[in-house]
C-alpha cells in the first residue's frame, strides 16, 4: 500500500485536514500521514471542530503536529500550497495542491478548502485504483 505525506509548514491544518480525509475516504488505497518543517503546539482549532460537525472525525484524538523527519518512508508527497518555499521530502511522485491557508479566515473559506481537499483525496484514491 502506498504511503502519502500531506506537507505544510506547520503541519497544523490543511494538511492535517488532508490526512485525516486520506484516512476517512481512501484508507483501503494508501496510509495517509501528514507533517511540516516546523510544528504548532495543537491542530487549528477551527479545522478540528469542522471537520467533528461535518465528518464526526477528532483530529485532536488521531493526529498531533509533527516535523518530516518523524514519517517513514513515503511513495507520494503532496504540498498543500506553502506560499513559501515547500519542505522537500524525498518520494517516487510529487504533487502541489495549491490550497490557501483558511487560518484565520471565515469558516465558509475554511468550507472551501475542506471540500476541495475531500474531492483530490477521492481524485488521488481513483488516480491510484486504476
């Protein structure tokens, strides 16, 4: 099974929300796993209570911010769109999803990016069936 590294440089939303859908909808195709060159004490708060009304996921009781050192060996990286030089983390494929930051924003910004991350987990999942 493939191992894919969702990559920001906080590791503390969009690529948190990114692992814990990866998990939620594509557990059967690849591991999921999510980290950052830097790392905050929690999980934003507004993606961790999102993601509990929409999904009924606890990303606090599943996840933790951790640095890319700690992954293990990964098949597939997918930055979330860094706005800053990305982490490099060394793979077979790469690819950028280009996601804003919703920190700090509406939650209907932080709608957007969920749904856009939900539908390229299912686009990554049907990419790696076939």
């Amino acid at each position: 099974m493939k191992k894919i590294a969702f990559i920001c440089v906080h590791n503390s939303c969009r690529s948190q929300i990114a692992e814990a859908l990866g998990k939620h909808f594509a557990s059967d195709i690849f591991e999921s796993y999510s980290a950052g060159t830097e790392t905050k004490p929690q999980i934003n708060q507004d993606a961790v209570r999102l993601m509990k009304e929409r999904y009924g996921i606890d990303m606090e009781k599943t996840q933790y911010s951790k640095l890319i050192d700690e992954l293990p060996p990964i098949n597939i990286v997918v930055t979330m769109g860094c706005n800053v030089v990305c982490p490099f983390l060394p793979s077979e494929e790469k690819e950028d999803w280009g996601l804003d930051d919703p920190t700090g924003k509406s939650d209907e910004e932080f709608i957007t990016v969920i749904n856009t991350i939900e539908e390229k987990i299912k686009d990554l999942a049907q990419r790696l069936r076939n």
